[in-house]
DNA sequence: ACGGATCAGACA
DNA sequence: TTGTCTGAT
C-alpha cells in the first residue's frame, strides 16, 4: 500500500530519466547492422517465437508491442530483426543489460542525488544544481545545451506547432517567472546536457520527465517518447491530474486503481477530488486514504534516494506448462544453475563494490495434480547466506526441501514446480578504510582473528570460495548444510529473536561478520 | 496452462 | 524479523 511521505517546505527540482526501449538499444550498439531497423529483444524462442521485452521504435510503427510473441511480430512486421537475450545455465542471462545500464547510472549521478530505479530508469534530485545555476548563470543566451531544453515539452505551455520552440525558449527564461518556474527551466537544461552526455557517452537516448517531485516527474517521462523530455509548471498540474486516467498513476495500475473505479466510480485523478480526506481513509485506512488525498493534489513528498546500486540480487526461471518440475532430481539440478548465477552475481557485489548480502530466499510456485483447483501456494524460506557456489547450492536446497513439506502437509501425491528462484538480500556496505571498525573471527575451526586483505581484492575465482566463507555473525547456527537433516524449525523466525536480543549491537547500521 | 525475469516496499 | 502481497518495468 502507498504511504505519503512528510512534504518538504522548499521546492525541489526532480526528473525522471527513462531510457528509451533500452534492450533494444543495448543490441542496437552491439550490431550496428541494426540501426535504424525494426528491432526486438526475445527472451527464449521456441515457443511461438519467444516473448518480446523490448521493441525499437522503428518495429514499434509497424504495430509491433510489447507482449507480442516472436511469431507474431513477424506477422505484424515481415523484415523485423529479432535478437535473443544472451542464454548461460539455460536460462535468460541480463548482465549484458544491467552492465549497459550501469553505464548510464554513472553519468546520470554527477549532477546530484541520483536512484537507480530500475535497470534502466533513475530519479535525479536537481534542486542543489538548479539553484546553483540560477545564481551563477540563469537561462538566457542560446548556447548549444539551451537550445536542446529548447527541444523540452512545456505542459500546459501553448503550443502553435510553428512556434513551438520559440516559445519553449521565451519560457525558460522568463525575467518574470516564479522562483519555482525558474527552478524548473534550470533543471530542464541540466537534463538536457546530461541526456547529451549519455548519447555521447553510450550511443543511448533517453527521455525525461522534470517536475516538482517524483510522481509528477514519472508520469510525464514517458509522455513524450523518444529522446524527449518534458517539464511540469505548477500552474499546469490541476489540469494535467484532472483527466488523467486513475490507472495510469502509479501505484493505482492495479486492485487499487480498479477499486477506486468500481467502489467509488473514480475514472480520473481529478473525480478523487470530491472525496474528504476522511472519507478515503475510512475506505482505505489512514495511510492509503492520505496519499490518495495528497496525490490528487500533486502533493508526494517522497524523497530521492542516494542509491546506484540494487538492494538486492534474484535469479529465477519458470517452468511453463509440460516443462513443469515433477521431482527433486529436476529441482535441484535447476535450483544449482540458479544458485552458480547468484553467487557470481554477489561475488562481483563484493569485489567491485563491497557489498555483502545476508540472507538467501528461495522462491517457489507449485500445482498440486490431481485436486481441484489447488491454488495453496508454495512457501518462501529464507537463512542467513554463506557465500560459496556450493554452500548457497546446499542451502537453496535445504530451503526448497521444507517449503515442499510445508507444501505438502495437506496431503497430495503428485506435486510440480512452476518457478523458482534465488534471490540474496539485506546487502551492507563493508565500512571501508579504517579497519578497525570490522571485526572479523575466524570460525570455530580456528581460532585467530583476521582481515580482510588490505589490497581491497576479494578473490573472485569460485574455487577460492572455500577460502573466504563470509556470514553474519547472527547466522550463528548458519548452517543447514552440516547435520544430515534439517529441521525447518530452524529457519523459524523465533531463533533470530533471541540472538538479536543477545547481540543488540548487530542492528548498528552494518553487520559483523564471521569468516569460516 | 505463466508474457518472463527482476526489483521495491508495506503490512501483519 | 520472516513471509505474504502488491505493483512496476
């Protein structure tokens, strides 16, 4: 459920960068062949043609969407170029993409605070930059990054197509404008020159939304695809909200949104505004019923966050169908490919950004044959995480192993996964520098304490794994992989109370570890 | 009999 | 805190 946020008194300058069908682009870049072609990226191809996540703008003229199926799009679009996402362990492999959109992340976090909101979207809060430009060099002269926020969507600004520009320009720098206006005309032409960079830079376009806050700035980004940006005035949100589609506000793409449409016959943002605040928070509870009341108003005092990086790392696959997983042996032999990609994917978090992750989940959905409309689903567990291919291995299994109990307590005979997945989280910067803070001890085996190396390099080689083992020290009783059987209780909420009450220390902002 | 693979956040 | 649920891309 949404939550409103206290709103700062000062305005802010916030944009939301989005790049334009970004996996497309990404393989664009790598085969110049396919420039300027009808192009889209396929995830697996033998069914139908395989689905489609990301369609250029050249196939998307010829009808071609999202959510079409390879085959399809063939149909729609004869001379479409389909390229498939890179397979390794049989299963879709996205680090091509999510490299591609480090890449950009980097550029996009110069000019302030900057959240990685996605693989391929951020949010930028300008305010700093913006009113620093206004005091050293307010919008005036036609230089070349001006005359590409010249290029800006102004909503609500009106627009004779001839002199459309023209008048873009003229409301950028505007003597008269309000202070927050001002604000905005800076934060467009610092998005127009980091969106320059990111061409330059990338080869990749990208379109931008720039407004007073996060919603505002989302729900424009898009509005204007692609290599565009578009800003929001203050003057211009009552109109904009009031016929703008419940649905298509974040947050209200799904039961929310249908249940303001069918409950309260809300069709449009601008309806929620002949409800009291009180009336909201009787349908929806104090929380949901405030954010709804603020939203309307295009209040959201959410924050930007200063993050570049994920919180956290998952890796699944599904089993449609006929390939659905009918016993152990299919599992784990998934459940291993699962886990070698997981734990390469934390092992470069820690090499390259120090980053540790604490806690391994394990994901699940199930059918049960042979009973009607069995739609109990499978249990997510999760443990403290060891790192090593072998050990995450074993611990994902152990994992699968009682959710599959708890599963099948009922009762049932046959059983077949749908899905599953690995995901590491609760990831912690290793305070760097001064040592002194981290206390590392060395496992029950040895006795003597020990650093990590000074040289700051982690040994990436898996098989060096076994050499450097790192686990929360609150994973005390850390292993399910040591005793024959594992009970599930041990995975129980209950045991990690205790020990957090042992060790109060261990909720300090960043963990203590242990090194087996 | 799922668009698929990932992510984030709120709630109990 | 774990697990569930919602929502987004």
């Amino acid at each position: 459920m949404p939550v409103a946020r206290p709103e700062p008194q000062e305005p802010r300058v916030i944009a939301h960068v989005d790049m334009d069908c970004f996996y497309a682009q990404v393989e664009q870049r790598r085969n110049p062949a396919l420039r300027g072609q009808p192009t889209a990226v396929v995830q697996y191809n033998d069914w139908k043609g395989g689905g489609l996540i990301a369609v250029s703008y050249e196939a998307r003229a010829f009808g071609v969407k999202r959510s079409m199926r390879g085959d399809e799009a063939k149909r729609v679009c004869p001379g479409i170029n389909l390229v498939q996402v890179p397979v390794a362990r049989g299963k879709a492999d996205l680090s091509l993409y999510r490299s591609a959109g480090s890449e950009v992340v980097t550029i996009l976090a110069s000019k302030g605070k900057c959240e990685r909101a996605s693989i391929d979207e951020v949010y930028l809060d300008l305010t700093d930059a913006a009113k620093d430009m206004l005091l050293q060099a307010p919008p005036n002269s036609p230089d070349e990054i001006f005359m590409e926020a010249a290029k800006s969507n102004i909503l609500g600004l009106p627009s004779n197509a001839s002199e459309k520009e023209k008048n873009v320009r003229t409301w950028l720098c505007r003597v008269d404008a309000e202070y927050e206006d001002k604000l905005l005309a800076c934060g467009a032409i610092i998005v127009a020159q980091l969106r320059g960079r990111v061409l330059e830079e990338t080869q990749f376009t990208c379109s931008a939304g720039i407004a007073h806050n996060k919603m505002l700035a989302k729900l424009v980004s898009g509005m204007h695809k692609p290599a565009q940006q578009t800003v929001v005035p203050s003057s211009s949100v009552q109109d904009f909200l009031a016929s703008l589609p419940v649905k298509k506000m974040k947050q209200l793409g799904g039961k929310l949104g249908s249940s303001l449409q069918d409950d309260l016959g809300v069709e449009t943002i601008g309806d929620l505004l002949s409800f009291t605040e009180d009336k909201l928070q009787e349908q929806y509870g104090v929380n949901t019923g405030t954010w709804l009341w603020k939203i309307a108003r295009g209040i959201s005092g959410e924050e930007v966050e200063d993050r570049l990086l994920p919180k956290s790392h998952g890796c699944g696959k599904t089993f449609p169908g006929p390939k659905a997983l009918k016993n152990s042996t299919y599992v784990k032999g998934w459940l291993d490919q699962l886990c070698e990609e997981l734990s390469e994917r934390i092992q470069s978090d820690l090499n390259q950004n120090k980053r540790i992750a604490q806690t391994l989940t394990l994901h699940a959905r199930a059918s049960k044959e042979n009973e009607r409309d069995s739609v109990k689903k499978f249990p997510s567990k999760s443990c403290p995480l060891r790192y090593g291919i072998g050990k995450i291995q074993d611990d994902a299994m152990k994992l699968f192993e009682s959710g599959l109990h708890e599963f099948l307590e009922s009762q049932s005979t046959g059983w077949s996964i749908t899905s599953l997945s690995v995901t590491a989280s609760k990831i912690f910067d290793i305070p760097s520098g001064t040592s002194s803070i981290l206390r590392y001890i060395k496992g029950p085996s040895s006795a003597a304490s020990l650093d990590l190396p000074a040289s700051s390099s982690v040994p990436e080689d898996p098989s060096l794994d076994n050499h450097l083992n790192v686990t929360p020290i609150h994973g005390e009783q850390c292993e399910p992989s040591t005793s024959e059987k594992v009970d599930a209780k041990r995975y129980s909420a209950n045991e990690g109370k205790k020990i957090s009450k042992k060790l109060p220390e261990v909720k300090a902002s960043h963990p203590r570890f242990l090194i087996l």
